[in-house]
C-alpha cells in the first residue's frame, strides 16, 4: 500500500527543495546508478523525481508528512530516513520480467553493489486449512556480492518461516529480493517516533539546513503529534 511521504534534497550547489511525493517510486530514487557516479548525474535524477512532485505540493518543506520524511544531501553523499515505507537499499519482489529492472540489476551486480540476491519459484502450495503454511520450495540464494552483510538475508529467510507467513502472490516466477550497497553515501535512519523526529532535526541543524520560525512551529508539531499518539499507546496498553 502507498501513500505520501516528505523529500527533501540539498543538490550539489547547495540548492534546497522539499516536496510530497507518492511512496511507490521511493526505492527507485535511490536505486539508480548515477547516485554511483557523479552529482550532477545524481542531482538530474532527482529533479525529474521532483518537478511534479513540487509543483503540485502544499508541503514544500522539510518536514515530516503522511509516512514520515526523507532527505537527501548530495553534498555531504548523505541519506537521511524517518518513514517505514521502504528501506531504501532494497529491492522487494523485483521482477526479472521488467528489462529496466533486470539491466539495472546487471549493472549494480557488475559494480559490487550487491550484497545479496533470492530468486522465489514458482513452487509454493495454496494453503489450507490443513496447511496453512505449508511451503513446496523455499526461497534460494543465487547470488551474493562483495558485501558480507546477510542479517538481512536471515531476517527474509526469518519472515517466510515465521507464524505470520500466510500466503504469497501466485504470480512469482522469477521475481525476487535484493540488498544493495548504497557506498559511498551513509544513510542514518531515524525512528519513528517524538524522539526520533527530535533527532532528526537536530541532525538536519548540523549539517546546515536552515528552518524558517514557520518550518520550526511545523516540527515542534509532528513531535507534539508523536508525543501524543505514544501517550495513547501508552493508556491503551495499560488497560488492555
């Protein structure tokens, strides 16, 4: 499911512009090539990202909204993250029927950018009520890159034999799961939550963007709202 998150960017000239933009697209602004190359390469991808994005926004700010905020500082190569849409270095149930997508594949498995790749066959039972989880064939690890990290390998391979698995989609020839490194840029992900909102734009302050007392009152906001939905959580819990 989709919905609309904030996207902040400070290109290479130290421009800045901030949007709202659907969630479905997020993964393929950072899954991209030329952030591998050079700025300018990376600050047109963007930009085309952008343009509708901005012109038709009333959030043009860097300030959280809908799932939360991201923002991209191509001066300093880094990612920052308060949203639980997507992990932005990974590729979910990609599909090697889509050409652009398996071309890119390509390119980033010939750069080292790979950490690791699952292929899902089509061998999955529909469950019942007998065998509601029942599993004809599992995921398989067909290729693995330069990196060592597979903690994200184990938490997939966690997930498909965890009590919440149900069922998957029918079609699932040949799609599949990817990690991919995002060096040379960092990405520091923020949770989400009043805390994490307050270190996040704490981190914003020191790298240098600058807050109108307007976008100040905006985030002294959306930390008031996080404090307010972890205070329902909290009486909820309590008489639960």
């Amino acid at each position: 499911m989709g919905g609309a998150v904030n996207i902040g960017i400070r290109y290479s000239d130290g421009s800045l512009v901030a949007g709202e933009v659907w969630t479905n697209p997020i993964p393929h602004m950072v899954l991209e090539m030329s952030m591998l190359s050079t700025d300018a390469e990376f600050d047109a991808h963007l930009a085309a990202y952008m343009d509708e994005a901005v012109d038709g926004s009333p959030h043009q700010t860097v300030v959280p909204y809908g799932y939360g905020l991201i923002f991209f500082d191509v001066q300093t190569k880094t990612l920052l993250s308060m949203q639980g849409y997507s992990s932005l270095n990974r590729l979910h149930s990609f599909s090697r029927r889509d050409q652009d997508e398996t071309k890119l594949l390509e390119q980033l498995h010939q750069a080292g950018r790979i950490s690791f790749e699952i292929i899902q066959y089509p061998a999955w039972k529909e469950p019942s009520a007998d065998e509601p989880k029942v599993v004809q064939e599992p995921p398989k690890l067909i290729r693995a890159g330069k990196s060592n990290d597979f903690s994200s390998f184990d938490e997939f391979r966690a997930y498909y034999n965890s009590e919440g698995f149900k069922s998957l989609p029918n079609d699932v020839y040949q799609r599949g799961d990817a990690m991919y490194s995002l060096d040379p840029w960092t990405k520091v992900n923020f949770p989400e939550s009043s805390a994490g909102a307050i270190a996040f734009r704490a981190k914003l302050v020191e790298i240098g963007i600058p807050f109108s007392p307007a976008e100040v009152a905006l985030w002294d906001q959306a930390i008031r709202d996080a404090q307010g939905r972890e205070a329902e959580s909290a009486d909820e819990s309590e008489t639960a």
